[in-house]
C-alpha cells in the first residue's frame, strides 16, 4: 500500500478491512486522534454484513512501538483519565467489534502495540518480528489491557516474565507460547492475511458475529479489573518516575527513579 500522507489509511478489498497505520517515521506510534479515526470508520460497517474481516497492517519497518510518549508526558490530572479512559474503550471497542480481527505483524510490537494485538481475534507474524509488553522500561506499567489479556494469550508466569523484565520475544517464541497463530515470510505476510480473511468471508456474517459474542463472554468477569489496570495506569502516568521513566527513555540515558 503507498504512503498518501495519512497517518492511517483505510481500504476495504472485498469484504475485508484493511487499517494501515500510517505513520513510519514514528515507528507507528498510536494516539487518541488515529484510535479515534479507526473506531468512527469500524462503526460505518458494523451492520455491514458484507464485510467479515478487519486487517490491521502498518507501514514501514514496524508494526507499532506503542503510545506516544512525548504525548504522555504533556497529560495532566484532568487529560490523563481522558486518555486513559479511550484507550481502555478504543480496546474494548476492538475487542467486541463483530467481525474477525487480524493483525499482520512485522518487525518491533512493544507496549501498546502489543496491546492491540492481544484485542485482536488472530495474528499473523513475519520471521524477524519481536514483541515485548515494555512499559516498565520507560516507568509505566500497561495500560491498554495487557495486565489481563496478556496472561490469557501466553499464561501468566509468561505474562509476569514479559511485564516485569520488559524484554522482547521472538516470533518462534510468540507463536510457541500462543500470542501469534502461525509465522510466514516477510514477502507473504499481506497474502496470508488476505487469505484468511477470504476463507472467514465464506461464513455467515450472523454465525460470525454470534461465535465472536460467545467467545468474549469469557471475559465478561474481568470488567473491575480492566477498569482497575486503567486507573493505575492513569496514576504513573502522574508520578514523578513514570514521567521520568519516559524522559530518561526519550533522552537515552538510565532513569533515576525516586522509589
């Protein structure tokens, strides 16, 4: 797909989705502006019962390094549980939405990115792609749900491995422990995806959408603890060693954290 200047491009190919995001020069860092532009194009084709499928790509080398921290350190008391608070919606919104979802993933998933990922129904990865649940490495913790789905994907001493050391898996290791569903060449990686999609666009849109409901019933349970992983996430982002977690990341040098 070619660069038209958009930070996310939307193309429907049949009766599939495809959201690119669009922002290469960033590593595809995510905002509330582009998840807010993803959930009001996503809602014109809910009821669409022609579309089956939502593929979630990038450009550039990335898939997406998470939030955008110069962002996250101009929040305030009042902006931050905004922020905090789409997040949490922009991901529950992906979640439920009744269509499968696909990611197509290549090179670096960190911090939200990841996060996006786990909100999706299946994943597709290229050989040389890594992922990491990273927030502790800039003095946050996740804040998009990667607490709680997180340990669903992979289990939770995995999960716990992931937050607590922030280090990046490999696409062999992501697959084996269930956050990716199967590793293709770099080359292939929109092909694959596109093909399954095809496949899901043989199915009844109804059947689709009923499957999807019942699987996500699961997490109906978890709903205090999301909300409870968004008001931490909101609180670090205030403390003076989240902000200097993110300062020290984007200056490249060690943090000194107060504790």
């Amino acid at each position: 797909m070619s660069d038209d200047g958009k930070e996310i491009i939307f193309k429907v190919q049949g009766n599939c989705i495809i959201v690119e995001i669009n922002r290469p020069e960033k590593n595809n860092v995510l905002n509330n502006e582009i998840r807010k532009e993803i959930v009001d194009f996503l809602e014109k084709y809910r009821e669409d019962g022609k579309i089956k499928s939502v593929i979630f790509t990038s450009n550039g080398k990335n898939f997406s390094a998470g939030a955008d921290l110069n962002n996250l350190l101009s929040l305030d008391e009042t902006s931050v549980k905004e922020y905090t608070g789409f997040v949490k919606y922009f991901l529950e919104f992906i979640q439920n939405y009744p269509k499968v979802t696909i990611g197509a993933v290549h090179g670096i998933a960190v911090g939200g990115g990841v996060e996006l990922l786990l909100a999706l129904d299946l994943a597709i990865a290229t050989e040389d792609a890594r992922f990491g649940q990273t927030e502790l490495n800039v003095g946050l913790i996740p804040g998009g749900g990667g607490t709680q789905r997180l340990p669903r994907a992979v289990g939770v001493r995995k999960a716990r491995e992931m937050i607590f050391t922030g280090r990046l898996i490999k696409a062999d290791e992501a697959y084996q422990y269930g956050l990716v569903n199967r590793i293709v060449p770099e080359e292939s990686l929109m092909d694959e995806a596109l093909k399954l999609a095809e496949r899901i666009g043989e199915k009844s849109s109804l059947s689709i959408a009923l499957a999807k409901k019942a699987i996500n019933d699961q997490w109906a349970p978890l709903t205090n603890s999301f909300d409870l992983e968004s008001q931490l996430y909101a609180r670090i982002l205030l403390e003076d060693d989240g902000k200097e977690g993110i300062r020290a990341f984007l200056e490249k040098r060690k943090p000194n954290y107060r504790d």
